[in-house]
C-alpha cells in the first residue's frame, strides 16, 4: 500500500510538472512501434550493428586467415592510440586557445579601465562579440551539425540511429573552432561536451581514412568500413573526450559505459581504456611542457584540475543533514534546468530560428552577458585583502587575467578585492577553482554568491540551445559550486568548527546539480574524484548524486534525454515503457502491408518500389516446388541501390541464376555496401537507368540476409524491445507461430572447444556426440518450410 502511495504521488507531481510547455508533441509519431519523424517531415535512418551474412560476407570471411585477423586486431588497437593522441592534442589546441583570448582579453580590459571605464567595457565586449560572432558563423555557414554539446546525437548513433553530417569533417573543424570563439567569449557554456563530440569525429574520421569530400584520405586507414567497427572507434572517441576534457581517464570509461553507449562488450573496455590511457599521456606532458612559460596566458589555469586534497579532511555526523540538503537542491534546479532550456529550445526552434536569425541572437546573448559580467561587479564594494599567508601561495590582489582568488576590479586600494568580480573576471575553470579554493573563508559574500547564482543561471538557460558549439559540464558546476558554498558559509557559521571548508560544499553543490541535470551517478563520481584529487569525499559525492538524481527523476528526464527528444532522435532507451507489457509484436506492427520481393525481381520494379516508399528493408520472398511461399532472407534499401548502380548483377532471364541458392561468384564486396558515415549514401534518383536497363532482372539470393532474427507474433513487445535494443537491430521478421521444433539449443551446445585430435571444432553436446559415434536418427528436416511473414518490426527507418 505504502508503494502505490508513494507511486501515485510520484505520478502527480509528474502530471503537475508536465503542465510546464515542453516541446511540441506534434514532432513525434506514436513512440510505441518506433516511427519516430524529425520535425521536418524526413525519416531518421537507423544503422546496420547487424551482421549481414549474406554470399559477399561468407566468401569474404572464408578468404581470410588467422593472419588476418591478427592484422585486424592490431590495426584496432593502432586506431585506439591514435584517437587517444587525435583527441589530446585537440583538447590542448582547444585548451591554449581559450586561455590565451581570455587572458589577454582580461589584461587589455584591466589596462584599460584604470584610465576610462567606458572605454574598458566597450573594448571587452567588443572582444567577446567578436569571438562569439566568429563561432556562431562558423557552425551556420560551415558546419550545421557543430551545434550544441553533440553528445545527445553520438548518443543517437551509438544507440543505432545514423544522423546526417555529426560526424563530419567539417563538424570536427566548427566543433574545434567554434568551441574556441564561444568559450573564449565568455558565454555561460563549456568546452567539454564539444571534446565529446570533437573525440568521436576524429575517431570516425580514422575509421574510414579521412574525408573522400576533401579529398583528404587514405586507403591504408580504410580498413573498417561498417557499422559496427565504426561504433566501437566513436566509444573510443568519447571516452578520449571525456578524459581529455576532465583529465579523468577513468572517468571517461565510464562515462562512455553509463551514458552514451547502448551495447558493451568486455573487448571493448580494454580499448576504450587504453585509448583514454594515452589522452592522460598526452594531455599531461602538454601541461608539463606549459609550465616552463611556453604557453602564454595558459599558466596553472586551463585543463581542468581542481586540487583539493589540502581540503577538508573530515567531516561529522551533523554535517550530512546540510549534505542532503545540497542534494535535494541539485535535484530541484537541475530539473528546473531541463525543464526551462526545453521549453525556451522549442520555442527558439519553432519560432526564433525560423526566421533566420540565429547570428543575430548569439550576438545579442554575448552582448547581454557581457553587459551583466562588466556591470554587476560596480554594484558590490570593493573587500580589503585578508592577512596574507605565505604557506597558502595566495597573492591578494592576483595580476588580472591570469590564475588567482582575489581580483581588483576598479577598487581605490591595491590592497582591495571584488568578490564578484573574482567569479566573473576569470574564466570559468579558474572561477570553478577559486570557488572550490581551501583555506579561503570569507573570501565571498552571501550577498554575491546569491547574485551570481541567480545571473549565472539564467544565463545558462538562455545560452543553451545557441547556434554554438556549447556543454553543460562547466556551467552546471558554477552553478552547483555557488549555491554550494552558500550552504557551506551557513555551516560555518552554525556549527563554528575549525575543520569545516567552504570549498568541500562547493564541490558537492557541483556534483549535485550535475546529478539532477544529466543524472549520471557512477562515472559522475569517478570523474569528480579524479578532477578534485581528494578520495576523501568519495562518500559525501556518492550521497549527494544518489539524492539528486532521484529528486531530479521525479520530475523530468536526463538532459541528454530531453534534448535528444527535442531534436527528434529515436533513442531506446534501457527499460522499455510500461504500456508495452500488454502489447505484442503483432500490434507494435500496425495494420500497413509488408511490402517484400520475390527472389528474382524485374530491375523495373524494383525501382518503383524504392521509390513509392522509404522502406529500408525488404522480405524476400521465394516459391517452393509445391508453389507455396517461403521467406529466404531480408534485402536492405542500400544494397538494391549499389546493385542498380553498379548494373554488373543484371540478367536477362528471370529464373534464379543458381537453383541451389545464389552460390556462383559474387562481383562485390562486402565492403561496396556500406554507407559513408554520416552522409545519406546513393539516392535512387542518382541512378540513371536505360529502358533496356529496366527490362532485365535481379536474382536477389546473393545480397540478402538468410538469417534475419524472428519473433513469434504473440511475444510481448517488452521482450521485443529488449531483444532489439540489446542485439543493435534494424528490423525484426513477426512471423506466425511455427508448427515444429527442429531442435533445443543450451549453454553447452555454444561452447566450442579445440579438440588434440581433430583439426576441426567440435561442439560439446551430447546429441553431437552421439551424432558421432552412433547414426541414430535426426530431427532435423531439409524441407521444412519457413512461416510465412506476418509482420516486419523496424527500427526508426
């Protein structure tokens, strides 16, 4: 009883949340059979993680030899290191840069304002709308795909939902440039979602040899051409973005284990380590190599490392209530986060961008954001310096734009401070530090800590869902840092103890509103004990995040998730809906008509077909001597359309050219099948055929798929859910319910061992083994028939 209470309460405040405007819902079609449009009008294509084993693939995998395979596996674990070294060195580039426009930003704004304070403004936002205007033009004109954070469309694609153009050249290169101009102008964003999405670029782009458009490109790297290769490499990405982002390898294994990635596998994990093993290597010896002074205004700022383990370094029983506190407000504002960018992001998508004004609308939010930045900081009296201590390394006041707790911001002392200008006149990773910052009580008022939190904040919301490359990552632990450290100057001054830090509290604000945003738990953690360096607060994190992330589910989901909806995209998610356990395959299926083929197809029709519908996927359909139907495999769109291309396979007559079952030589191969990443491949009206051309036939036995996974039409659509999210599929045969069985697979009949005497493999179940020794008879019948099809289960075609 107490649990349908406590549910039925849970729905309510649902019901009451949802009555907040979100995005419309006339973008999506019934979610339950996976039809799922952009608000476009054009169909979202899912990828091929299926292993197409029709004749091209098994004569491919017949050729090859243990040598090959062990080349294979090196050349993965090659593309491992270089996406490690790719993505470090793109996070040093990123990292240089924006630390060197903004110290000098700040050191020519500071020069300035001694002698006119008008002056000294203009100038500043000059600087940040210049920077601002050069990113959003970049991803507008340039780049399209380069918007946003990106990791809800990587997310997309490794849940099998192919997005044209995320994973581009041209993407890498707004991405990497457009992160520059938009961090560097100072708007209320971060660098280390676009590292997410810069990572999974390069990966992809060393997955398929380069860009053929730029011609930029090599066939020795042209070695890994499907789907599923390219899903692994774009792990590998993410998680190099992560730990180059964060110097958090670990942290980024896990965050491409927890949030992004829809399948795993053991094989996998090694690589994904190992890449983010070698971007630590990298990252780490560019920040030795920086402090020797060869990097500029770079300095002890930049790749984000917050040292706090001279922190706090014990806590009491007392101090959790104000801990579970911090979490209780994380959940809430990391939900009222979601919430607010959803509805302001549909409404800029619906009404805003429409009218073509999306450079307009970033300069007027740099504007905005300088003006609150420059100005706010008037409003607050200048703080006399605390008693300097030479053990803590503290300058007050610090040399403005470079590292440093303390910055005079138009003071009449030199031995004066401005507390919100410490926050605003720095960027954000150095705020991020001095908020985090030990030893440093009463270095911010309430009063500014407050301001700051409700500015900061609502320029966060306004920010994102710019046409700029942009993460939350930065924003959301200003945010929870703020109101953090609120709550650990009011724990001060309560409980009076000496051991207390207001910096402990900030860190766990951060961790708090991360939760209730993203709602990430275990690699969440990870990477906030990496950055923090304090094993200490492992604890006092985990509370934290559990809070928040179930205050925050109580309202609304993920942001990665929300957004994600917003841009259309068809994710699965880990549990299927509730609805669905009273559901079957049969009704996910709908009333439309299966549109198959039959096993040899005038070319004539097969081009009518393809161009009547949008269908990816096409049972083939033979004929038994008796004349009844029989379904042999399933034929995908991409594949008709390089046979038709191609015109090699076509033929006069229109009977099969093997009755046994297309075994003759294949003239393609495996690899002339596979779409270019990202990009929409070959489009039916591409291809330019001659009456003559139409007239022949295809035997389409060659190219399909003998082997589609089957489920009978009666299963629920939970287990077809989950048995389509687990196995990556594209499409799903619903057949009637068979009348034999031909055998019992278990555990020990998949378990294959090397035999001493036989060269061969032999598998260890008894009936095998008897097989063996003893003729006795079988079960297994040569003609039993298939089941004719009863429906097709598609993914987001």
């Amino acid at each position: 009883m107490l649990s349908n209470h406590f549910q039925n309460g849970v729905e309510t405040v649902r019901h009451a949340w949802s009555r907040i405007p979100n995005s419309e819902e006339s973008q999506f079609v019934d979610d339950a059979v996976g039809l799922v449009r952009k608000s476009d009008g054009s169909s979202v294509e899912s990828l091929d993680y299926e292993v197409i084993e029709n004749f091209a693939y098994r004569e491919e995998q017949a050729r090859r030899g243990k040598l090959y395979v062990s080349y294979l596996l090196v050349v993965k674990w090659l593309f491992a290191l270089l996406i490690g070294i790719g993505t470090g060195l793109a996070a040093v580039f990123i990292n240089l840069s924006v630390e060197n426009f903004a110290g000098w930003k700040f050191s020519l704004t500071f020069s300035i304002i001694q002698k006119s304070y008008i002056a000294g403004f203009l100038l500043y936002a000059l600087i940040n709308l210049v920077l601002v205007f050069s990113s959003v033009y970049i991803v507008t004109q340039f780049a399209p795909a380069a918007a946003g954070s990106g990791i809800p469309e990587i997310k997309g694609y490794l849940n099998g939902v192919d997005i044209h153009g995320i994973l581009l050249l041209r993407t890498l290169i707004g991405k990497i440039f457009g992160s520059i101009g938009s961090v560097g102008g100072g708007l209320a964003l971060g660098k280390e979602g676009p590292l997410v999405h810069t990572g999974a670029c390069i990966a992809s782009l060393l997955g398929q040899g380069g860009s053929t458009k730029y011609h930029i490109n090599s066939r020795w790297f042209q070695v890994f051409r499907s789907d599923r290769d390219r899903r692994d490499l774009v792990t590998c990405g993410c998680a190099a973005g992560v730990a180059a982002a964060f110097r958090a390898p670990v942290g980024g294994v896990l965050f491409a284990l927890e949030e992004v990635t829809s399948w795993w596998r053991s094989q996998l994990m090694w690589r994904v380590f190992f890449t983010s093993a070698i971007v630590a290597v990298v990252v780490r010896t560019a920040m030795g190599w920086c402090k020797n002074g060869n990097c500029g205004h770079f300095g002890s700022g930049g790749f984000i490392i917050w040292d706090i383990s001279d922190g706090q370094e014990d806590y009491s029983f007392a101090e959790l209530l104000p801990m579970a506190i911090i979490g209780v407000i994380g959940g809430l504002l990391g939900a009222l986060f979601n919430q607010l960018t959803l509805y302001i992001s549909s409404w800029r998508r619906n009404h805003l961008h429409k009218k073509g004004s999306r450079i307009i609308e970033a300069c007027l939010v740099s504007l905005l954001t300088s003006i609150i930045s420059f100005c706010l900081p008037l409003l607050r009296e200048c703080s006399p310096c605390p008693e300097s201590d030479p053990t803590s390394g503290i300058e007050c006041p610090r040399p403005p734009g470079m590292y440093g707790n303390y910055v005079n911001f138009f003071c009449s002392s030199d031995k004066e401070y401005n507390d919100l200008a410490t926050i605003f006149f720095n960027t954000q990773d150095d705020a991020i530090r001095n908020l985090f910052s030990a030893k440093t009580i009463h270095e911010y008022s309430s009063q500014s800590l407050l301001t700051f939190l409700v500015m900061f904040y609502t320029l966060a919301v306004l920010t994102f869902g710019t046409a700029v490359p942009a993460g939350q990552f930065v924003p959301g632990i200003m945010i929870g840092s703020t109101y953090g450290r609120l709550v650990g100057m009011f724990v001060v001054k309560y409980y009076k103890k000496l051991n207390i830090e207001e910096g402990t509290y900030a860190l766990l604000g951060a961790a708090s509103f991360l939760g209730g945003s993203m709602r990430m738990t275990v690699s969440l953690c990870v990477i906030m004990v990496e950055i923090t360096n304090n094993l200490k607060l492992l604890p006092l994190i985990m509370l934290v995040l559990l809070i928040s992330k179930a205050v925050g589910d109580a309202f609304n989901e993920g942001l990665y998730e929300e957004q994600a909806r917003l841009r259309g995209i068809p994710l699965l998610e880990s549990r299927p809906k509730y609805e669905m356990r009273n559901m079957t395959a049969r009704e996910a299926c709908g009333s439309g008509r299966v549109i198959s083929l039959p096993r040899v197809v005038k070319v004539s029709d097969v081009v009518s077909i393809l161009r009547s519908n949008k269908h990816n996927g096409f049972p083939v359909i033979d004929h038994t001597r008796s004349g009844e139907s029989l379904v042999i495999g399933l034929v995908l769109r991409s594949h008709l359309l390089v046979i038709l291309q191609s015109k090699v396979d076509f033929q006069h007559s229109p009977l099969p050219s093997d009755p046994r079952g297309g075994d003759r030589s294949i003239r393609h191969d495996s690899h002339e099948f596979a779409k270019p990443v990202s990009s929409k491949g070959i489009c039916i009206d591409d291809i330019h055929l001659s009456p003559d051309d139409l007239e022949m036939y295809i035997d389409l036995a060659p190219f399909l798929n003998p082997s589609p996974y089957i489920v009978p039409e009666d299963m629920s659509l939970t287990k077809v859910y989950n048995l389509f999210r687990q196995l990556g599929l594209r499409h799903l045969f619903v057949v009637p319910r068979p009348s034999r069985v031909l055998g019992l697979i278990t555990r020990k009949d998949l378990m294959i061992e090397d035999t001493e005497n036989v060269n061969t493999l032999e598998l260890q179940s008894t009936s095998v083994r008897n097989r063996h020794h003893n003729k006795r008879p079988t079960t297994r019948n040569s003609d039993v028939e298939r089941p004719l099809l009863n429906g097709l289960l598609i993914g987001s075609e």
